[in-house]
C-alpha cells in the first residue's frame, strides 16, 4: 500500500479501523505524508517516542489564527477550504504560549481550585439514578438498551452541565450541535451549527452575568489574575471547549471501555471479580480505544526534524494519540486488551502544555459509571456483531454512534 515515498490518501474505512493503518505507516517510516479524509494534506507521526516529542515541540504551533494559509496551501483544491471562526475559537487549545499560559492559567484557576474529589458524590449519585432507570426497564421486560444513548452519554453531560451551570432543558440541543461540529459533515453545516452553539452560549453567558450562580461560568467570567481576565470572546470560546471537551470524550471513554471488555470476555471476568482493578483497567481502555484519535492539527513556525525526516516551515503535521498508544516498541502486545499491564504513561490525554485539563474528572466519572454498570449488571453482554459498530465520522474523536447491549 506505502511506498517510500508515497502519500497515502484515507478514506472511510479509517474511521471504522485507524489502527491497521497506522501499523502499515509505523512500519514505513517514523513520518509519512497523508491525505486525511476531509482532503487536508498532511506529515503523519506514528510512532509513540516521535508523537509525543512532536507533541512537546513549541515550534509547531496549534495557534489557529496563524493556521489558516497553511490549510489553505495543502488541501485538495476540489474540496471546500477549512475556515475558522474567531467567535468559539479562541481558546487555549487553540493558542500557542503567552496566550496559552494565560488563558489555561484563568481556567485552571477557576476550575481545578477544589480538585475533583468533591464531585464524586453528585457523580454516583446521577449514575445510581441512571442504573435506576435501567433496572426499571428490565423489571418491565426490556432486554437491549444502547448503552450510549440510555447511560455512556447522559452522564457526562449532566456532569459537565451542572458544573458550568447550562439548564438541563438545553443539554439534547447541545448535544447534536456538539457531534455535528465535531462529524465530517459539509462544511456548511458545520458553520451552522457552531453559530447556533455561539449564539446560545452568548445568551447563557449575558445569563450569568445578570444572574451569578455557584458555578463555573460565574467563576469564569469573575477569574482575575493580576488585573487579567477574560474578555468576552475569549468567554464564549473557553465554555464551548470546556462543553464539548467535557462530555463527547467521557462518554467515548465509558462505552469504548465497555465495548473493549466485552470483547475481551478473560478481563471481565477478571474486572468483575475485583473492582479494584478498576483505576488500572481505567488507563488501559484510554490506552486501547482512546476518545482522542488525532489530537489538533499543528503547524511548522520553522523546518524541523521529526525522527529525522526534515520538514520545512509553514507544513500541518498530526500526531495521533491512537497510532503512539498502540506502539509495539512502547506496548508489548499492543492489540491486546490487558487490564493488569504495567503502567506505561499512555498519550490518551496529549501531552506537553495543552495536556487535558479535565483528565482527573475524566478518570473520575469512568472509574465511577463503569464500577456500577458492573455492579449492577453483571451478565451484560453484547448485542450486535462488534463488524456492525459504526465508528464517528471524525478524524478527531474516536467513538461509537451506538452500542447495543443486552442487560438482565
Ligand atoms: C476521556 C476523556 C478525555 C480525553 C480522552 C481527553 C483528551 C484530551 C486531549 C488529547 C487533549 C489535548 C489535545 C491536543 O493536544 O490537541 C485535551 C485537552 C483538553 N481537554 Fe480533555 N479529554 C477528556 C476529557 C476532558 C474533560 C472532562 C474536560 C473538561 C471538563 C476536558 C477539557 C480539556 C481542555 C480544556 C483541553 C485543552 C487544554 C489546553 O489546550 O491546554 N477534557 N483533552
């Protein structure tokens, strides 16, 4: 399929199986030039000591509004140009430092004050609430359920809503924006929906500031360092990342980690009979069937060197998490599901200074809903042929639209 210096171009069938292809690359060479289904030409790094490095490196930069006449320069010129809109992009992930240091330092500040200890209650609580529901269907003669719609999705973004303080009468029409933006859907579309999701979080915010609540918006938009706050766009954009950063990928981690050991009939069996190793098995299905494919495009401020292929300035090089995180030089057995293996610092979460501010909440909320759905249901089982799953259109979130499931 590669040759040495050929450009493989992906199609659909990368969202349906990432990893095949990337084992091909791997073995091809530490970077390879790819076309992404969307028509972006791109360097793709494969293996895990080059990603992460990659994902240090401040001389590739995530900052999007330098980004544009890259994405330009290397599309297909048949496919429509990627354009960015300042009103939900300014934020962190999206900025290089200073700007980055600041607006990630306002954030944490407001949001990892208190850590996430003190969640756990309200935590078990929704899930217990969830399971409830659950069970009652069951007592009244329902067998399948899809696991994402009926228990992986509600939770993380009830979760992430309360925290921020966005009405529980709007979270469904989030939630269709928030996967709309992040499909590979026509671009028009995509526009549609982010400015449907600007407009309401422009309203929510006015909300806020006219009626203060006890919860992260208001402390956003109170954040003060040394006389430094956010201004209003910077506002918008930081809660549109923290919404849709917040859930889709939690979800992801439950119902992926789920469908792994469903796969892996020897771990749950193991899992089940000591949940205890519940926190271990945790970091083993970000490794295995992480939410984040390829984290954000980046792009070369000057030439660089990536596992020494050269690359000149003003190039978009991706560094996906799932190709460094199925490794063999890093992870003996890499397509194994292995609940007990050593820890071995996955990239599941990025790495550098955009490493995941919500890591410790993500953990948290897996580590609870997945210890109770096991709990409670103990003989869940698959209900579909794990060939059937549909994957995301996304070259960003890996995640399933669906996962059917028996329960009794
Ligand atoms: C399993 C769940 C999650 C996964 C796998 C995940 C993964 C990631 C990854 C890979 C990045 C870095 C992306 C890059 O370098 O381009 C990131 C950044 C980020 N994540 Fe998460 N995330 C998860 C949950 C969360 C949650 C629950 C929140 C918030 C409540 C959150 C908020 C953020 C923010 C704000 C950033 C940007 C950090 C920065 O630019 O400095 N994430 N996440």
């Amino acid at each position: 399929m590669t040759l040495p210096d050929a450009v493989t171009r992906l199609d659909a069938s990368f969202f349906q199986d990432p990893y095949e292809i990337y084992a091909e690359l791997r073995t091809a060479g530490p970077v390879r030039k790819v076309v992404l289904p969307q028509g972006t030409h791109v360097w793709m790094v494969t293996n895990y000591a080059d990603v992460r490095a990659t994902l240090a490196d401040l001389r590739l930069s995530n900052d999007i509004s330098r980004a544009q006449p890259a994405f330009e320069h290397h599309r297909d010129p048949d496919k429509p140009p990627v354009k960015f809109d300042a009103a939900l992009s300014t934020h962190m992930l999206n900025s290089d430092p200073p700007q980055h240091t600041r607006l990630r330092k306002l954030v944490t500040k407001a949001f990892t004050a208190r850590g996430v200890g003190h969640l756990r209650p309200r935590i078990e609580e929704l899930s217990t609430e969830l399971l409830d529901g659950l069970a009652a269907r069951v007592a009244a003669g329902e067998r399948e359920f899809d696991l994402i719609a009926d228990f992986a999705f509600p939770l993380p973004i009830t979760v992430i809503c309360e925290l921020l303080g966005v009405p529980d009468t709007d979270r469904d029409a989030f939630r269709e924006w928030g996967s709309t933006i992040l499909s590979a859907s026509p671009p028009e579309v995509i526009r549609d929906a982010r400015t449907a999701m600007a407009e309401y979080m422009v309203r929510l915010l006015a909300g806020k500031r006219e009626e203060p609540g006890a919860d992260l918006l208001t402390a956003l938009i109170d954040a003060r360092d040394d006389g430094d706050r956010l201004s209003d766009r910077e506002l918008v954009s930081m809660t549109f990342l923290l919404l849709l950063a917040g859930h889709e990928t939690t979800v992801n981690l439950i119902a992926s980690g789920m469908l792994s050991l469903l796969q892996a009939p020897d771990q749950l069996a193991l899992l089940r009979s000591d949940l205890g190793l519940l926190p271990g098995a945790i970091e083993e299905f970000l490794r295995f069937e992480g939410s984040v494919n390829i984290p954000t495009v980046r792009h070369t401020l000057e030439p660089v060197e990536i596992g020494g292929v050269p690359i000149p300035a003003g190039e978009l090089v991706v560094a996906p998490l799932a190709a460094a995180n199925r490794d063999p030089n890093k992870f003996p057995d890499p397509d194994r599901l292995d609940i007990t293996r050593a820890p071995a610092a996955h990239l599941a979460f990025g790495h550098g200074v955009h490493f995941c501010v919500g890591a410790p909440l993500a953990r948290l909320e897996g580590e609870v809903a997945l210890a109770g759905l096991l709990s409670r249901f103990p003989n869940i089982s698959l209900a579909a042929d794990p060939a059937d799953l549909v994957w995301h259109e996304s070259t960003v979130v890996r995640g399933l639209h669906s996962l059917p499931v028996l329960l009794s």
